[in-house]
C-alpha cells in the first residue's frame, strides 16, 4: 500500500491508535508547518500524521500555512492523504455525528496562500480540477465503511472562518448545492492536486449549519457530536487499512 498521510482537523488531534515510531520537524520553503510529522503504523500500514491546526490546537483555519503543511507531507513521503474535517451539515442527509466522503465542493475562502506555482511568472500554471477529490481513494474509504452508514457524496463548502455563517449565508450555500459547509478544505484540496498527491476528504459532521435549526450553535454540541464522529472515523480508517 502506499503511505497514507491523515491530516487531522478539530476533533482529531492525535490518533491513539497510532503505533507511533517517530516525529519530525521539517522546514519548508514555505515556513513552518501546523506541527511535526508523527510517523508510525496501524493495522500494519506505514503512516503519517499530522494535526491540521497545531497540537494542541491553536491554529485557525484561515491561519494554518497550507503550503508548508502538504510541503512537509510530500517531503516525508506522503503518497495519498486523507484529510479528516469538521463541518456543519446542510441538506437532511448530513445530520450531527454523520460521515461523509465529499466528491465535489466549491470554495468561498479569501486572501489564503493557495497556490506553489505562483513566485515565478513563468511558472503558472492552470491545474484541471473538475473532479477535486482522487476517485480512487474516496472510493477505498467508502468500501470501507462496513457497518457504518455514511453518505458516500456530498458537495463541501470551504468558508473562510474563524466565525461560524449566518443563516442567511448557509441558504445561499444551500442554493449552490452545497451539502457541508466547513473552513479547511481549501486551499488543502489544490495544494495537493498541485504536488500530485491523491487526497480524499472524511468529512465528520459536528452540528446542523447556521439556521438548520432553532438557537445558537455551542462549541459543546460541537465537541460532543464530534467525539461520536470520530469514533466512527478511526473505524472507517482502521477498515481501510486492513483491506487495502
Ligand atoms: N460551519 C463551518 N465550519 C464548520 C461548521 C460550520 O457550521 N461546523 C464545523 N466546522
């Protein structure tokens, strides 16, 4: 199997099922990334793992350097990544503690560094990206849902956070045909596309969006959806270890 690069968003900051073997700081062109690469293995595979907003996490989603992050994945020998992210559930299939396996998404992030080809002017390039998400990759992580019910489509929205969106914006991304909303994954997505790593994205679904229901969204329903979601997805991951 290739090595398979996990970065972990809110909710997963560590994953205790790692057999952790080592860690590594590595520097890039682009400056730090959120935090060290953890190498190790489970269920016999190599693996890396890193925490998309720092260990602890302190990083928010519009400060997180993208670019060093996937930089640092593809120097330590990322050959596919998936991407694991919190997000708020729109449309009535991606209800609190749901997986999904994304397969499209449209991107409402502003002023993030989101490309490595542009310093040089010779140097743009214009990447196709119909299908932002690596066929082959979503299609292990659904087959290795067993048990569990997830949705195997969606389209995410990426805003730009740190707030969450009003209820106003959540029926605009709703209009767009947006199924998830959530603030990581983009500019993730291309700067892997750009360093032609596969990614796929587990989208954990940690409260209905802005709207969806009565009242406020509390940071406490959030964690505490996420803690189930989770559960799920070192599940799911596990299973997609031990079949491919
Ligand atoms: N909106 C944006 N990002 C999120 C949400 C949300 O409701 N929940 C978790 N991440």
């Amino acid at each position: 199997m290739k090595t398979t690069a996990i970065i972990g968003g809110s909710g997963l900051t560590e994953l205790d099922s790692l057999n952790i073997t080592h860690e590594k700081e590595i520097a890039t062109p682009y400056g730090k990334p959120s935090a060290a690469c953890v190498f190790g293995e489970l269920a016999g595979q190599k693996i890396i793992f890193l925490a998309r907003h720092g260990n602890p996490h302190r990083i928010a989603p519009h400060k997180i350097n993208y670019r060093a992050n996937l930089w640092a994945l593809k120097q330590a020998g990322a050959e596919q990544i998936i991407a694991v992210a919190a997000v708020g559930g729109i449309t009535p299939q991606m209800p609190p503690a749901k997986i999904a396996i994304p397969n499209q998404m449209i991107d409402y992030s502003y002023g993030r560094e989101h490309t490595y080809f542009a310093e040089d002017e010779n140097a743009v390039k214009h990447i196709d990206f119909t299908m932002p998400y690596d066929k082959t990759l979503r299609q292990q992580l659904i087959n290795s849902a067993n048990d569990l019910t997830i949705e195997a489509t969606g389209v995410y929205a990426c805003t730009q956070g740190p707030r969450l969106e009003t209820a106003a914006e959540i029926r605009r991304l709703e209009r767009d045909g947006c199924d998830l909303v959530g603030m990581t994954g983009m500019p993730e997505a291309i700067l892997a596309r750009e360093l032609e790593i596969p990614y796929a994205c587990c989208a954990v679904v940690a409260n209905w969006a802005a709207g969806k229901v009565e009242g406020e969204i509390s940071m406490d329903e959030i964690m505490q959806n996420l803690e189930q979601g989770m559960a799920d997805t070192k599940q799911l991951l596990q299973q997609f270890f031990l079949s491919n």
